[in-house]
C-alpha cells in the first residue's frame, strides 16, 4: 500500500510501505530508508510517519 508524505522540496511523495526499512527523524524531518540505500526525507514528524505506515497493515506483526 503507498502513503502520501511531503518532500522536504514540497512535492508529493509516495511511499510503499512495504518496502521500508528504516526510520529516523533528521533536522529537516523524517528520513525514510528502502532497501539498497535508497531514501527519501519528508517533512512529517517521526510519530506521524510511524502512525501512517502502522496504519496500511503492510508490516509483519512480532
């Protein structure tokens, strides 16, 4: 499932977020890590980016 954010330009940015691997918040915002040291940083906070992602069930339960 993709995920609408805001790039730190202030363009669209979507997200699957069944390919993340990786979260953390940055001065700028939230950086978002793929696989293959790809990367996208948008401007959302770290707690609404978890809260988005948490919300398309694309991620295993532990």
């Amino acid at each position: 499932m993709f995920v609408k954010f805001t790039g730190t330009d202030r363009t669209a940015t979507a997200i699957n977020a069944g390919q993340v691997t990786f979260i953390s918040q940055v001065s700028e915002g939230t950086r978002i890590r793929f696989g293959e040291g790809r990367s996208v940083t948008v401007v959302e906070p770290l707690e609404e980016v978890m809260d988005r992602l948490n919300r398309t069930m694309a991620f295993p339960k532990t």
